[in-house]
C-alpha cells in the first residue's frame, strides 16, 4: 500500500513523520470507494484528495473503535476488517476470515462486535477484543443496518428484501422478533428517548416509526425519494436523513415531533453522513456521482463536491458530532 501525499513530500519529511508516528494532517476524513476497493483521504481544511490507497474488495462500511485510536473498514467481499488510525490513514492491522462484514456495530456496552453479513442473509456476533466468533445467526432476508438499545439488551437489524426489522436478544443470542416495516429498509437509529426505533424506508421515501417494546408501527413520516439512512445531528434530538437518489436531499428530522424540519438540496445519491462537531457542515458520500459532498448548515447550500472513487460509501473523520 502507497499513499502519495507522503510520497509528495520531502523524503526526510516523510521518514520524520512515520518515525515519531505522528499524524500528517490536522483534519482528515476517510471514504471509502466500494466500487474501486480503496479508500480516498480528504483533508478537512482544504476539501482536497491528499491520497489514495488500495484496500480490499468492496469497503462498504467503517466505525470507529470506542477508544477512537483506530477505524475498522468493513470488507465485505475481501471476509476482512482492516483497522487504520483515523488521524494519519495508515493501516494498523488486517483481521482475516470475518465472513462478509457488511455493517458493525458495538453494543453500548461494549460487550458485543455485531457484523450483518448483507450477502450471506446472516448476523454475526463477536467477542469485541479477540474477535472471537460467538454466535451465527439466519437474517433472512439481505440484513443491512442495526441499531442498539440503551441497556445492550437488543440489536435490531434492518432485512431489506423482506421489508422487516428483526431483534436479536444479545443476552439469550437468540432472535427475540420480526416485524413488518415499509418498503426496502435500511438506516435504523434509537431514538433519544429508547422507546422509538427510527427506520428509514426507501421503496417508501418515508422514516417509520417503531414503538419497539410493542412491535408496534406508530408513524411514517415522508422524507423525499429513497430515504436510506440516519445520523444524529449531536444535539440529542435530531436526526439528518440521507434521501438517495439521483436528484437527492438531505431531511433534517426532529424527534420530538416526529416530523421534518429542514430539508438540503444534495445532488448524486447522498448516503452515509458525518457532522462536524461545531455542527457547522455535514458530508455525505454520493453513491452515484463518485463524490463527497459538504453541505454548509449555515447556508443551508452545497458547499464543497470533493471527486473520489467509484460508488462512495462510508465517511468518517475525528472532529465529529452525534452520537455512535
């Protein structure tokens, strides 16, 4: 693996840097490329590509580890996680034989590693130090995103192709039940509140909301086409909807009210997202325009299209907003 922003600069520069493992920029944010297999590293005062590296088949999704020392890339098509540090882009470790991780997840309290396993219609939970395969679950059907109760009791798991949310008691590892939801779920977050799930819907354009401890569907609200997935705002109350289509957008979706806010104008598939932590911007990778975009939340406009690889995926820098 390469990374030719180091290979720009002077040579002793570089030796100097990588001796005292010492990080290179001050703001940097990793996407991953899925199509293309590598990862694009953005500094964050600039919005310009200082490097691309090489990583594996089909990096779709990345997390932080709870002490934020490393990011895990999910490959999917590789059976890989690839941990780099977050601060520099260099690679720390490769952990082999992880069947098809799709979407990770650690419970709150930090004693489960969940992999959905998206291909396979499986989910997969490890011991979150040794990575020590524990439990092998069916998802049918294409398991996708998860999101946790506060007490780590449940992990609740998205099936795309058949329209459900599925809960997995973590204590029993056994699965708990399946509920119908809209069309082509994905993104799902708890609520503030741990008594709604949030479940963004795209055969519907709308978020569904899930009073969990009933099965019970209380609410869609519509978003805009395809709405795909969730991130908090970091304000204990907010949610921003990636809406990911062609001509996409953003919603800005309110908890409390259980309603839409705001909605930005976000051309090219915007998908994942991150907030910076002065709530100033957020970054949305545009699965079908082969960019990052930045969108000003001052403005409320496109602020910065940032070229990367082919069908862009998951983004993460440091400085960050919201909650895991």
């Amino acid at each position: 693996m390469t990374f030719p922003h180091l290979l720009r600069r002077p040579a002793w520069l570089a030796a100097l840097l990588a001796g005292l493992n010492f990080p290179v920029y001050a703001g940097l944010a990793i996407a991953l490329n899925s199509g293309d297999g590598t990862i694009s590293l953005i500094d964050t005062e600039t919005y310009q590509v200082t490097g691309t590296a090489t990583v594996c088949k089909e990096p779709h999704h990345l997390l932080p580890t709870p002490d934020d020392k490393s990011l895990i890339v999910a490959c999917a098509a590789a059976n890989q996680l690839v941990f780099f540090d977050p601060a520099s882009g260099r690679e720390q470790k490769r952990i082999r034989d992880v069947s098809d991780p799709y979407h990770l997840g650690y419970s709150p309290d930090r004693k489960w590693f969940v992999v959905n396993s998206l291909r396979l219609d499986r989910v997969d939970l490890y011991d979150p130090v040794d990575f020590r395969l524990k439990a092998r679950l069916p998802a049918p059907r294409t398991p996708s995103h998860m999101a946790f109760d506060n007490a780590s009791e449940f992990v609740f798991i998205t099936l795309q192709d058949s329209n459900e949310v599925m809960a997995i008691h973590l204590g029993t590892q056994k699965v708990a039940w399946v509920m119908p939801v809209g069309k082509t779920p994905a993104g799902i977050v708890m609520a503030p509140d741990n008594r709604h799930l949030l479940v963004a819907c795209m055969g519907d354009g709308v978020v569904e909301v899930i009073e969990w401890r009933f099965q019970k569907s209380v609410k869609k609200v519509p978003t805009d086409t395809a709405a795909h997935n969730l991130q908090p705002k970091g304000d204990g109350r907010h949610f921003y909807v990636s809406n990911r289509s062609i001509n996409g957008s953003i919603s800005l979706f309110d908890s409390k009210t259980m309603s839409v806010v705001e909605k930005y104008e976000v051309p090219g598939g915007p998908d994942d997202m991150i907030v910076r932590a002065d709530g100033k911007e957020i970054w949305a990778t545009a699965r079908f325009a082969r960019k990052v975009q930045v969108i000003d939340l001052v403005s409320k406009k496109l602020k910065q299209s940032i070229p990367v690889g082919s069908s862009p995926h998951g983004v993460f820098f440091l400085n960050h907003a919201g909650l895991r």
